[in-house]
C-alpha cells in the first residue's frame, strides 16, 4: 500500500507540474484535480472552437468539487462555449472568488441570439436543434437538492452569465427566500 501510496504522489506531482502554463487558466491556483482537468478539457474545447478562453482567479481555490458540482460547472461551460461560438467577440470567461465560507463561480459568454430568458426555466430547454436540453434539466435538479448552492443568471449587453455561490454567503443570502435557486435576467 505505501508503495501504491508513493507512486500516485509522484503521479500527481509530474502531472501537476506539467499542466499548461497558459496565463489565461489560472490553473496553479485551482487545488481541486479534477476541476483542474475539466479546465484543460473546457480550454482546448474552446481553443478548437476558435473562442476565447479565460479563467479568472486571484487566489487559491481551495474547494474540493464533488462530482454533482463538477458535472454542473461541465454543463454550464459547455454551454458557455457552444453559445460564444456564433458571437462576434468569441469569449468565454470563469471567474472565482473564494473566501472562507463561500466561493462564487462564475461563467460569461458572449452570445449572439436573443434566448428569452424566462424560455430557460423550461424543462428540456435548449438552444440547439433536436437537442434534449439534459444538461440544464440536470442543474436545475442539483440546484434544487442543494441548500449550499444557489444559481443566478443574467444577459446584458450580449453577455450571458452564470452564477454559481456556494456555501454560507448563499445560506446568508437565500434567509426567508423561498426556494433556494434563484434566476434573475
């Protein structure tokens, strides 16, 4: 088991060690591997898609990411990239602020059709054709068996954002509001 032990450890130190060191990704600020390999995979997915992609972070993220959560965050930057994809400026941005009892994250895009906002709420919503709209239908049921976490969506001036805060700030946030998952447009 202690040798087992060993080479994992050294696994995961020549991996992390060969992580891309782009400017744009941040990534030796993310602790979480798993998010850290999602971002590499999100980053080359927009890369192909000629896009923009930027992560923006000022200090260590120190939040381990269950599996639920690191789905969701893959489902929202997905659709992140596949809405910037027919923009004029091609951009998407994952922005995280941490503090000790919250973490905020957050992913822009710009887009370039006109999505009603409230169209979003609806169950098997989807911008793309023939498309089941899954994706959302499953972070809207996350969002729902999560107390620690609430989403907030906004579209500006061609720019779709969505937010996600987890823990005590949303628990701050949310007192007296019923239910847990917000939307605002």
């Amino acid at each position: 088991m202690c040798e087992i032990e060993e080479v994992y450890h050294s696994f995961l130190s020549e991996s992390t060690s060969a992580l891309p060191l782009s400017p744009t990704l941040n990534l030796q600020l993310i602790t979480d591997l798993n998010l850290r390999s999602l971002l590499v995979v999100k980053n080359q997915y927009a890369i192909d898609s000629g896009l923009f992609f930027k992560v923006d972070i000022a200090e260590k993220f120190n939040l381990t990411v269950t599996l639920d959560l690191y789905r969701t965050i893959g489902i929202l930057l997905d659709n992140a990239i596949e809405g910037a994809i027919n923009s004029l400026e091609r951009t998407v941005i994952l922005s995280i602020l941490s503090d000790n009892d919250y973490h905020i994250v957050s992913i822009t895009n710009t887009i370039n059709q006109n999505v009603v906002p409230s169209d979003m709420n609806k169950n098997g919503f989807s911008t793309k054709a023939g498309h089941s709209g899954i994706g959302l239908t499953f972070v809207e049921q996350y969002m729902t068996r999560m107390p620690t976490i609430s989403m907030h969506a906004t579209l500006m001036n061609q720019n779709f954002t969505q937010t996600l805060t987890i823990g005590e700030l949303h628990n701050d946030l949310s007192a007296g509001r019923q239910p847990d998952t917000t939307k605002a447009y």
